[in-house]
C-alpha cells in the first residue's frame, strides 16, 4: 500500500494556517476559537477518511472508523492539535494528520478493520494556558485531579468557563470516559523534539518508553555577610554551594558515557540578590530523568550525598521538597517490535530511543499497552516556529504506522 504523500503534505500546510504566527509559528491555545478551526478542518479529513467525528466533554476530537466487530476494544492513535503559545507547526499536529492519513490510505485500499479505529486529537495537551496539561488524555481515563476547573489562565479565565464556551457540558464527564479494558493499544506518532535523530541522520525512531522526572526544589541557607569586609575562609555563601551542586549534578547524569540520562538545574532564585552582599539563601529547581528508574534512584542517591557533602563544606544547612515523582512508562515490547518490523521492511535502520518529554501516550500507559514513533526534527528544536520536519520523514512515518496498523490488525 501507498500513502499520498502529496495529500500529507497539503493537511500539514492547510492545518499551519489555522493560528499562524510570523512565517512558520503556530499559536494554538487549549479550547480556543483557534483550537476549534483546526478540529473542524481535521474533522472534515476524518470524514473523508470514513470516520465518524464529535467533540466530546473533555474537548477532545474524536474520529471513529467502525470496524467488523465493534463489541472488541478499539486500537486508538492520536497527539493533539493544540500548540504552545509560541510553537511549530509540527509538535503533535504530526500524531494527528499521519494517522488520518493511514485510514484514508486503508480507505482507498478498501480495507475494512476487525476492530473500530479510532484518531483522537486531545484536549490541552501543551499544559501551559492552565500550568497544567494532557488534560484530554488524563479525562478519558477518569484521571482529572480536584482543582483541574478551577485552575485559571492569564487573564482569570477558568477551565470549566473554558470549556463550557467551547461547546463541552462540564456535568457530564463521565459520559466521555473509556471504560477499562475499551482499548485495545494506542499509538502515537511525533516528532522527537530532540537532536539524537538528526544528529545519527536517521529519520524515523523507535520509542522504548518515556521517561519519569524527577522534580525537586533545593533551598541552601548560609549567612549574609558584606562581600568586602568577611574573609572567603569564613563566608558561608549560599550561592557557592548551589554553584558546587549545579556542577555536582551535571557530573552525576553524565558519569556514563551514551547513557540517556539527564539532569537539569534551570531556575535559581537568591536571597538577598545584591551585589554586594553575600548570599545567604540559594533556591534552585532540579529536575532529574531517566528510563531506568533503579538508575535514577542510585543518581538521586549521589546527588543526595554531594548536597550533604557541599553544604557542609560551604557551612550551609539546607532542606529538600519532592515535587514531582513519576515512574517511567515502557512501550509495549510486542509493538516496539512490530514497528521494527515495520521499519525493515522500508530499509530504515530506525534507532531505539526513550522521550524524555511527556506526551498523551503517558496517560493512556495507564490503560492499555502504547508504543510510539518518532519522526527526525531539524536540530532537535522544538517549541519554537523553526521547528521543522521534512514531508519525506513525515511521509516515511507514516508509512511505518501505517504497515504497524496493519499488523496489529492482524493479531
Ligand atoms: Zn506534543
């Protein structure tokens, strides 16, 4: 079977118009007028492909292909249409558009499925209008958390207002929640968002899960103190300890060469922040992951002893809050290896790689197996207009989703 290529590329480029910003961005809120344009247009792809759609509560897109037995769980793909405030035009758009893309090429080869399919675009994905995300994804599965209406955008609008203008009857949730075991796997199709494809110049990869984070917030306390006057042997200088930590940390995540662990300080805030006194409080962000938890706890471990170690050295007392705690989630080996297959057959040597960004395949890992495929970005950059993912790629992804459709069909 053959894709149309030409026709992939054509929904990609109708689809980049809808919320455009500057030449390539995409502005794209969860459950706006904007996010409502692009369901239309897909929806309309969806029919075309012979899918039945709606917007459910939640405001996810449902497309639904009926198959020969409906009463057997449904083989689920999808990502989402929703974008970052100053985003790509490929970031999750691609998990959508190439699967209606498999169906409409299924359709034309008069291929009617053993079980319904169906292509789900969800809800708020992103996470940023209401600092939190994979709303859609955590929805459908009975997984929403107290307080996830009430949480507001930047301008007090709430999320439950949000969604009541976007069409969606906030009473009845539970009308558009899967029951267990409804699914039989989901797939997700997405551009890595990282430079290892790019760099090994291999356009399609295969996901061996994503990683779990491990997000802490660090708070060092020494002494104030006037830069001019205290002697260095004396200082109890905060921001010196987090300094030594930093390093600390970026030594422990790289002590293995190859190894896909990573480890990341981006905010520090200090106290008092004038120049010319010493700091007597450092706070600082750490956000650690890795896709073999045993390891992420033995580097927790290390990093736990350097804090020790550094904070005594400096004369610092310090304290530790756990933010966030998740575990990885593995991609199914039985698909993982029908996508290798896949991949064999179009003379793709397609590498092995985990996420290290979430995406709504975490969400559904809770309910059914999932696996993924990842399709090369120019640079490994991501949330950002220049993001950008050759039509050849996208074309060869979808075809390697497309043969993985068809497998697991045949199961
Ligand atoms: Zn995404």
């Amino acid at each position: 079977m053959k894709i149309n290529a030409a026709r992939l590329q054509d929904h990609f480029e109708a689809m980049s118009l809808i919320g455009k910003i500057g030449e390539t961005g995409t502005c794209r809120p969860a459950h706006s007028q904007e996010e409502k344009k692009a369901f239309e247009l897909a929806a309309s792809w969806m029919k075309e492909a012979g899918m039945s759609t709606k917007i459910d509560n939640f405001g996810n897109l449902i497309g639904r292909l009926e198959g020969v037995d409906n009463q057997l769980p449904v083989l689920m793909m999808g990502s989402h249409l929703d974008s970052q405030p100053y985003g790509g035009r490929f970031d999750g758009v691609s998990g959508v558009l190439c699967a209606i893309e498999v169906l409409m090429t299924m359709k034309e080869n008069g291929i009617v499925p053993k079980r319904a399919i169906e292509i789900i675009s969800f809800a708020d994905e992103e996470g940023w209008r209401f600092n939190k995300g994979l709303f859609g994804s955590r929805g459908i599965l009975g997984k929403l958390e107290e307080g996830d209406l009430k949480r507001t955008d930047k301008d007090g609008i709430t999320r439950g207002q949000a969604l009541k203008e976007f069409g969606c009857d906030i009473t009845k949730f539970k009308e558009s929640e899967y029951a267990k075991d409804s699914i039989y796997c989901f797939l997700e199709l997405h551009i890595e968002q990282g430079p290892v494809l790019d760099i090994a110049k291999k356009p399609i990869g295969i996901v061996s899960g994503i990683s779990g984070p491990l997000w802490l917030t660090v708070k060092l306390k020494g002494q104030a103190g006037h830069t001019g006057s205290v002697p260095m042997p004396l200082r109890k200088d905060a921001l010196l300890g987090a300094a030594e930590i930093i390093v600390a940390l970026n030594q422990i995540a790289t002590q293995v060469k190859g190894n896909p662990t990573v480890g990341t300080v981006a905010t520090i805030n200090v106290f008092p922040a004038s120049r010319n006194i010493i700091a007597e409080e450092a706070e600082f962000t750490v956000d650690l992951r890795d896709i073999d938890l045993d390891r992420r706890h033995e580097y927790e471990r290390q990093l736990m002893d350097k804090i020790e170690e550094i904070s005594k050295k400096n004369g610092l007392t310090y304290s530790i809050k756990e933010d966030t705690n998740s575990e990885p989630r593995y991609c199914a080996d039985w698909i993982k290896s029908i996508i290798k297959n896949n991949c064999e057959k179009l003379k793709l040597d397609a590498p092995e790689l985990m996420s290290g960004p979430f995406h709504d395949a975490l969400a559904l890992s809770y309910a059914c197996d999932y696996g993924m495929i990842f399709v090369r970005c120019k640079d490994g950059i991501s949330h950002n207009p220049l993001e950008y993912s050759s039509y050849e790629d996208l074309a060869l992804g979808t075809l390697v989703l497309l043969g993985t459709v068809m497998d697991i069909l045949d199961r």
